[in-house]
C-alpha cells in the first residue's frame, strides 16, 4: 500500500462559457483565480484555476471552457458530485446566498453524519458545501465572502459507479481506507491528509455510463509532495498493471495520467512548484500565462479568447 499520496490536489471540469465560468467561481462562490491560462493541448481554450489565495493543492478547482460545448450527460464511470468544506454553521448564509443569486438544485440534506448543500453549477456542474468543524486551512475572502463563511477548500468528491469493488480496491492500494458505508454509498479516508482526504463511491449498477460534456468532470487529481514522491507512485502503479503516461510538465506541477477500472480518469500531481513560480501572490490570475510551446501564439489568443471581465 501507497502512503505518498496526501488528499486531492485540483478537480478539472469543462464548460461552455468562460465568461460565465469565471463569474460563478469568482463571485458567486468567492475563490480566487489563481491562474489564467490555456489548455496545453487546444491552446485555444482557456485553462481556468480557482482556489485559495495561493493555489494550494487541495483547493482548486479548474476548467477547460470549450465555446459551444454540449452539456454532458450524467452516468456512471464519473465524477458526480465535487464537494467543498465550508465552516460549522455557514449553510443557512449559502443556502440564502445561492437562492437570491438563482443557483439552481439546492437541497439541503444530511450524510454521514454532516450538513450539507447540494447546488448546481452554470452547465448543471454537481457541487456541494458541507460544514466542516475546525477545517484549519485558511479561506480566500478577497471575494468578498467572510471567513466565517468562506470555503476552506475540498472536502472531498464522489464517484458514481456501477461497481465499485475494483475502484475501491485500488483507492485502498493507493493509501485510502474505508471509513463508512450507508445507502449504497462507501466513505475512503486517507490518513495524513491535506484537508481533502475523502473519496465517496456511489454503486449505480443499474445506470448507464456518462458521456462528457459541460459540467462534467474531465479528471480528478491526487497531491503527492513532490516528483520523487511522484515516480514512486508511478512504478508503483506500473508493476500493479496500470497503463501510466510519463511525466508531464504542466507548469505549476508534474502530472501523470491513467484510467481506472470504473472509469473515471485519475491524475497523480506534485505540491510543486506552485502557481506562483511565474507571478507575483499579488497577482495571481491577472495576465494570461502561456506554456512555453504556445509562447508564439500570443497575439492571436490574446485578440481569440473571450474576455473573462469588462
């Protein structure tokens, strides 16, 4: 069994409209963008990072905003629902701040013990806030949103599957342990967590498989220290049988790729560098940062990609 991985580092999902993206995350919710830039592999499309003041694995939250994209369709083999830590008693302040800003299916609910919000995003995103008492990490409240209410960061997300024996098996090889199970739903926790140590799985035998699109999750990413702690997981993986992509350099970490067996595209990224090795805190998420390869195609991004604000 693994021990290098310490919690969820970044969720990334797609959108339709950058524009619209941006506003939800930024003011609706109050993170920060921490990050402006593109997708490495469509450098056309805006890469968007929200979180705490300073990015911290565990916090974030990004998106591919794909103009025009069809709104995904919900199923098994994905990640349903991203949840968020919020402090003890703040949902009736969220609860009335979503409903007079017109965010759709609010629910609140019990599970597993804890209050919870569930909401859903611009492109009908699964979300939810759930009080969390004494999160120690510090909030962003540069968005206006008071510490005693602010998200702290994630609290975990939840995998909608057909089956989750394999899933579960090989989150427990990856350093989780089974922590509850009620209502068909079984709760994992990683010891020594980053805040975001929680995964639930959710058996849907009977529901068929998701197909991407708006609002859907493209991957979820586990934190590890750093790109020693990486390739450790890496052989790890290899030798069990996974099919692993060599590292990559995203820029702000190092990441590695590779499909599990209930289908959901798992990512495994280093706490380094960080979001701030090419912008001052200050100013984190202001100009538009490009990957080296795309350097040259300024000019054109610059007059192509939506304005994010007047």
């Amino acid at each position: 069994m693994l021990d290098q991985i310490k919690g969820l580092h970044h969720v990334t999902s797609m959108a339709e409209d950058a524009r619209t993206n941006n506003s939800f995350f930024t003011n609706t919710l109050g993170l920060r963008r921490v990050k402006k830039t593109v997708n490495f592999d469509a450098p056309d499309v805006y890469h968007l990072y929200y979180g705490d003041e300073i990015g911290t694995p565990g916090t974030v939250m990004t998106y591919f905003p794909f103009p025009q994209m069809p709104r995904g369709r919900a199923g098994t083999g994905e990640v349903g629902t991203t949840v968020f830590s919020v402090p003890q008693g703040s949902l009736g302040f969220w609860s009335d701040r979503l409903a007079a800003l017109g965010v759709d299916g609010l629910k609140q609910e019990e599970a597993f013990g804890e209050k919870r919000l569930n909401f859903a995003g611009p492109d009908g995103d699964g979300f939810a806030l759930v009080e969390v008492r004494d999160d120690p990490r510090a909030s962003w409240t540069g968005g206006g949103i008071s510490e005693d209410h602010a998200i702290r960061g994630f609290h975990s997300v939840a995998m909608r599957l057909r089956d989750n024996g394999a899933t579960a098996e090989l989150l427990k090889f990856m350093g989780y342990e089974e922590l509850d199970r009620k209502d068909g739903v079984t709760r994992l926790i990683v010891p020594g967590s980053n805040g975001a140590g929680l995964i639930d799985l959710e058996t849907m035998p009977n529901v068929n498989r998701a197909q991407q699109g708006a609002g859907s999750v493209h991957h979820v990413a586990f934190a590890v220290e750093n790109r020693e702690k990486q390739l450790e997981v890496r052989k790890a993986l290899v030798d069990t049988g996974y099919h692993v992509t060599p590292v990559i350099d995203r820029d702000y970490f190092w990441a590695i790729y590779f499909r599990t067996p209930g289908g959901v595209l798992f990512e495994v990224a280093t706490n380094e560098p960080g979001f701030d090795r090419d912008e001052d805190v200050a100013h984190l998420g202001e100009a538009l940062k490009l990957p080296q390869q795309h350097k040259h195609l300024r000019p054109i991004l610059e007059s192509h990609l939506q304005k994010l604000e007047d």
